[in-house]
C-alpha cells in the first residue's frame, strides 16, 4: 500500500511539522488554506506576523535536511500518512487536536485494526510485568492489535507478549519515528516494525522531551478502543493516558494492586474514578466487542467517503442487505485465515478499501483478525 504523498509535498509537509509553535491544529489550516504543502510553506515564510522562531525553522529546513527527511522517506516499510489521506485511521481522526501527519515504520493497514492500549509504570514489579504479559498475549490471541508506547516496564512487556504470541503490536514514540527510546528497546522496536509498525507525530531525527510524552499519550489512547492500565503511581504518565482515553469516550479499565503498593494508588484512583476493574482479559475484551458494534456505524460515516474513493460502496446497515462489494469479501473468506494481499487478489479490491471494510466487518463480529494481520470468518 502505497501512502507517501509527492515527495516535494512531503518535504514541505515535513518542514511544517518540524516548526515549533504550530501545532497540528494549525499546520492543517494553514495547508488546506494554501491548498497544498508546498505552497503553505512558501506563504509561512515570508508571513511576517507568524512568530519569528517558526519562521526561522522554515526557512532552516535546508538541503541537507531536505535530504535526510527524504532518505527516511525513500526506506521500504516509512510512510507519512497525512489527516487528509483515506489510510488516516478513522479513530484517531476523531479525536480533538488529532496529528497534522503520521509518520509509520511497518505496516500502516494495521493502524485500522482494533486495538487494545495496555500501559503502565515502568518500574513495575515482577507481578505486574507478570500481568501486562498474560493480557497482551489474551489479546493478541483473541485478534486485537496490542497498542503502547514502548517504555520501559509494562509497555515493553505488553509489546514482547504480543508478538511471542504471534499477534500484532504499535508503539507510539514520543520521538522521531528513527529514534528508539529507551536504547535497550531497539531490538524490540525492529520487531515492531517487521510485525506492526512504529508511529510517531515528531519528524524524524527528533529526541525525547518530556513535553513530547503526553502528547504521545493522545496517539495511544485515540487508536484504542480502550486502554487497560497495569501498574501506575499517583504521578504516572498512564493516568495521563487513561483521562484521555475517557475525554475521547473510549473505556478505561484497571486492574487492582495491594493497599500497600506505591503502584496500585494509579488504578484505585482511576477505578474510584469510574474505570472498570478487571481481573481477567476477557472482562476487557467483551465491553469492547460491544462497544466495538456500538462504534461500527460511526465508523461507516466516517470512512465512507474515503471507501467510496477507494472503490468501495458504504456498507448498509443490515449486514444481510450488504453491497455487492461486502458480498464479494465475505464469499471470499473462510474459516482458514487469509492475508490481506490475498484477499485483494481474491476480490480485486484496494487494500486501502479492504482494510476499512474488515474493520467495519470484525466490529459487527463477522470476522475476526487471527493473528493480527490474517483475517477468516467468525466462528
């Protein structure tokens, strides 16, 4: 699939990420004002009301770092997938302050799968490394992508399980989406990349700041269906992660800890809060099957000008009165689960419209993701 805009509109989309003081809200405008990149970059530079420190990066966006930005670019398996492309997850694009871009190491199709967030502390106990296991591996198992932010302690672990399990895993960086952190995370992080993908707002080259890791927070919780916190202190970036996920309407669940565990006051709050506790993968899985459906015709508004575009009709929402183009997918999946390049060769559809209408078909529960990125029929 390819994603990539131009590659003189992505410099120029690139340039404009990497400013500081514009912000997603505002790059989006100032493109959809000029009608492209390119030619907003070249008005946001000669803008003299435009603060001085945005405009002095414009225009130090020069060739070697035009180079550069284009050598990450040209590597198989990197895309820049922009608000506007019909391969911007739907979820995501529903949030408030939703990134301008995306830049993507792996496979994007996997952005539009059902995910599931797992975090958590990183100092976690061996008990609750234990735990954030147990549960990616259920949910990795059960078809869910496992989605987290790469840190040290339960994120890692979450991510490690999913893939032992066969399943599939996304971490969202709080640097440039070529800057692994923590080091000792980059030969997990390759393994992400080959059987997931690594995605990340930040150009690039760019380095972890602890303002980046909120915002990172924001990613993780707008992909997800829900987010399951494991482990988290009463300071912990995970609560940051949970009040997220609740402003954006998705579930929060907790799993409870000792009275006398530094690391179990995170949960209890959120659970005193109104977060579901869960003692088993399955108390999550379940509510988010039914929120799953709850979401599915939500979904058909948002993605149906985009499958529409990519040659698919908006489904209707009776699954036995479908269009001739669901009948056509679901005749051609059976219970021996198939990739999605087989199904395009079986369907002659896009994979861009193939992985929006398996969405729309694994949250009506007709079909599920067997390992993430292999898709058959329910049982």
């Amino acid at each position: 699939m390819s994603t990539n805009p131009t590659h003189d509109e992505a410099l120029a989309w690139i340039a404009l990420l990497r400013a500081p003081g514009l912000g997603a809200a505002a790059t989006r405008r100032l493109v959809e004002g000029a009608g492209s990149a390119q030619l907003a970059l070249g008005r946001a530079m000669r803008d003299e009301s435009m603060a001085a420190p945005t405009r002095e990066a414009l225009q130090a966006h020069d060739a070697a770092q035009r180079a550069a930005d284009l050598g990450w670019l040209e590597q198989p398996g990197n895309h820049l997938i922009l608000f506007g492309s019909s391969d911007y997850p739907a979820l995501l694009r529903d949030i408030p302050n939703a990134p301008a871009a995306l830049f993507v190491s792996g496979d994007p199709a996997h952005l539009w799968s059902p995910q599931i967030a797992i975090v958590g502390a990183r100092s976690a106990t061996p008990s609750g490394l234990g735990n954030a296991r147990a549960f990616a591996r259920a949910f990795a198992m059960a078809g869910n992508v496992v989605t987290s932010g790469l840190a040290e302690g339960i994120d890692g672990a979450a991510h490690a399980a999913a893939l032992d399990a066969g399943g599939t895993t996304i971490a969202v960086l709080g640097t440039g989406p070529d800057v692994v952190y923590p080091r000792q995370h980059r030969e997990l992080a390759q393994r992400i990349a080959a059987h997931g993908a690594l995605v990340s707002e930040f150009a690039p080259g760019t380095v972890g700041k602890p303002e980046n890791f909120p915002r990172r927070n924001r990613i993780i919780a707008g992909l997800s269906l829900g987010t399951l916190v494991i482990e988290a202190g009463l300071n912990s970036g995970s609560l940051i992660t949970a009040r997220l996920a609740a402003e954006q309407g998705r579930e929060v669940f907790a799993l409870p800890g000792s009275i006398h565990s530094p690391l179990a006051r995170g949960c209890h709050k959120l659970i005193r809060d109104g977060a579901t506790l869960v003692e088993t993968a399955e108390e999550v899985i379940e509510p988010l099957r039914a929120m799953g459906a709850r979401l599915a015709d939500h979904l058909r508004t948002c993605l149906a000008g985009d499958v529409a575009a990519a040659g698919a009709a908006r489904p209707p929402a009776s699954t036995q009165a479908r269009d001739p183009d669901y009948v056509r997918l679901l005749a051609s999946i059976d219970h021996q689960p198939a990739a999605l390049d087989e199904l395009a060769s079986r369907t002659g559809l896009g994979v861009a419209a193939l992985s929006s209408m398996l969405l729309v078909l694994e949250l009506e529960g007709l079909v599920i993701a067997a390992d993430g990125s292999r898709y058959a029929l329910a049982s």
